[in-house]
C-alpha cells in the first residue's frame, strides 16, 4: 500500500478516538473527503482520501479492498453535528454498508435489517461505551 502521500489524521485507534480526531473538520463544515475504516489489526483508522488537487490517494483502493464497509465522508456531511451525533451517523452508515453487502449477497437479510433499523432508533439512548463496543 504507498502512503507516501497519505495524509493521515491519526495512527489505529477505537471508534471514539478516530471520531475526536475529526470533529475539527465537523465543526467547520470542512468539504474535504475522509474515510472511515477499520485497519488489519480490527482498529479503526480515519485519512482524508484527495490531495489538495482532488487526486484520490492510491491507498483508498486497498482500504476499500481490505474493508468493504469503509464510510467516506465529509466534515459537512456531519451537519456540524455534536459528537454523539457524528459517532451514531458514522456507525449507522457503516451498518448500512453492511447491510447492503450482505443484502446483494442473500445472507439473512431480514436479521440484519433488524438490527440497522434497531441501532438507527436507539443509537442516541446508547452509552459511549456500548457505541465503541458495537463498532
């Protein structure tokens, strides 16, 4: 995988940290794209995926290829949101990539639509904790 031109926002961490380490870019609304995706060693991991000319990183490929269910996103996407807000959407997108997957592919499809749609109605009730846990 070249990282030479990675611009990494942080090293393997949790769920959580990897969601602090971007609400910089929440809060300012920034446009730039990120992606959200879980590392080999079952971290989590957040990089911006262009550089400043909108040239898409050669590592994003190998994420996508390593993890399927990556999020990508923007700042904006977040709708300056707090970080509750930000680590239920993240977590929700990433059930629904899931989900899509598993969907396309015949697999108990009305299981995992349960549980999305149980984790889309409840994410806010859920503690720090348990959000960090289910990811």
């Amino acid at each position: 995988m070249d990282m030479s031109h990675k611009r990494k926002i942080g090293d393997t961490m949790d769920f959580s940290a990897a969601v602090q380490k971007i609400m910089t870019d929440v809060e300012n609304g920034n446009t730039e794209p990120l992606i959200l995706h879980l590392t080999q060693d079952r971290g989590w991991q957040c990089d911006y995926t262009q550089n400043q000319y909108g040239e898409i990183f050669e590592f994003v490929e190998d994420v996508l290829q390593q993890d399927p269910f990556a999020v990508q996103f923007t700042g904006s996407d977040m709708a300056r949101g707090s970080f509750p807000h930000v680590c239920d959407k993240l977590l929700g997108l990433r059930l629904n990539n899931e989900y899509n997957s598993m969907y396309a592919t015949s697999a108990d499809k009305e299981m995992l639509a349960t549980l999305v749609h149980f984790f889309e109605e409840n994410a806010g009730a859920l503690t720090q904790d348990a959000t960090d846990y289910l990811s």
